[in-house]
C-alpha cells in the first residue's frame, strides 16, 4: 500500500487536478495502520533491507503531502499509527463524529519518529501536545482532535464526504496557479525558521503569479461581478 501511495502520487501530480480527497474504504474505518498480524516481519529484516521497506513507506506519505494541488482527508473512524500519518499528510482534516487518532507506534515498541508523524502533529497542535500523544499512544477521540487543531471540523458521518466534496468545489473556483503557489507557501514555509526567507519565497510567488493570465481575469471578474474563467495559464 506504501508503495501504491508513491505510485498514485506520481500518477496525479502532472494530471490537472484541482484537489484529491482521501477518505476510507466502507464505514469501518479511515486508516487502521499496519497490520499487526504482519508486523513481526519488520524485526527479520536485516537493516538494509529494513531501511528500503521505510524508505518505501515515507515516499509514499511524502509523495502525497507533497501533490502540488490542495489534500483534504476525509476521515471516519481509526486514523491510527500510519493511518494517523496518513491524514497528517493532507492539508486539510475534516472529521465524522466516529474519527479517532492515535500515533499507536510506542505500543508496538517503535516511536512516534514515523512516516512523518513527529513533524507534522508537532506543527499542527504543538510540541507539547504531541509529545503527549506520542509518548501514551492514548486514542484522541473527535472532540478533542477538533479542540487541539488536529482537524479542522466535525461533521456529520453522513454528509462528510459531501462537505470534503463542497470544499474541494470551492478550492477548484480559484486561480489553479494562486492555489498552487499557496499550498507551496504555506508547506515550504513551515521548514525554514527564517523570517526573512519566508518572505523572500513569498515575493517570488507573488511575481510569478503576476506574470500569469489568471490574474488580470481574476481582477476583472471581481470588477465585474461574474465568475472569473480561469485557464492555468
């Protein structure tokens, strides 16, 4: 499955897309993880052959987060261990009243240094917080991930593919190379710890976008009162 999260990564990042919604199969469950019937595989690797599998593993996490266009999870029940990496790897978490998170891998004798884990649940709801997740390995149930930052919103199970659907709508209204140009902001920004760059990649974008065809639609479309039609260009 790591492996076709690579594939279905590369397959999508050149294909036009305007955003991709990630939700699970049937109503059981988001992502429950490894399976931990396997995963005694992992301690008959030998190291090299280990340090692939992972390699295999967060390629696939990292091909998703990094999709040049806009990931909303749509998360329902367990988002557990690399289904918690899994919904971190999205920009945008919406959650049924059902979701639950946990980052489990100090429970099966692993840390929370995983798929990417350590990073992005430190950046989304603290250092604190997540130290507290990753060291108990205890279950944040929706309230709680909505309270803390982990998700965005609670909606109902019913109509939540529907709201990610609405969401995804309303990202495909806007300018495809502002849209762009701010996911690559905000992501890129979240790696340096220079103000100075930060606002240095922030200008570039802004010149680039000026340079596009978009733009000037968008600004006559705002004067006029119309839907602005955008091309990509």
């Amino acid at each position: 499955m790591f492996t076709e999260y690579g594939l279905a990564a590369r397959a999508l990042r050149d294909s036009g897309a305007r955003a991709l919604i990630l939700t699970g199969t049937g109503e059981r469950a988001f992502c429950a993880g490894f399976d931990l019937d396997e995963i005694d595989v992992i301690t008959t690797m030998g190291v090299r052959e280990f340090l692939k599998f992972q390699e295999t593993a967060t390629g696939g996490i990292q091909g998703i987060r990094h999709l040049p266009f806009p990931v909303i999870a749509a998360i329902h029940g367990p988002a557990t261990g690399g289904g918690l990496a899994l919904s971190l790897a999205a920009d945008i978490r919406l959650a049924a009243p059902t979701a639950k998170f946990s980052a489990a891998f100090v429970k099966v004798g692993l840390s929370v240094g995983e798929l990417g884990t350590s990073y992005n649940l430190t950046r989304l709801v603290g250092p604190g917080r997540a130290a507290e997740i990753g060291f108990t390995g205890r279950i944040v149930k929706a309230e709680e991930a909505e309270r803390i930052g982990l998700v965005n919103r609670i909606v109902p199970t019913e109509e939540l593919f529907d709201a990610a659907l609405v969401m995804a709508q309303q990202i495909a209204e806007n300018s495809p190379g502002g849209v762009r140009m701010s996911k690559r902001a905000i992501q890129r920004n979240q790696e340096i710890t220079s103000y100075a760059a930060a606002l240095e990649l922030e200008n570039r974008g802004q010149a680039l976008m000026t340079r596009t065809e978009d733009m000037p639609e968008a600004l006559a479309a705002f004067k006029e009162k119309r839907a602005p039609q955008f091309t990509g260009r």
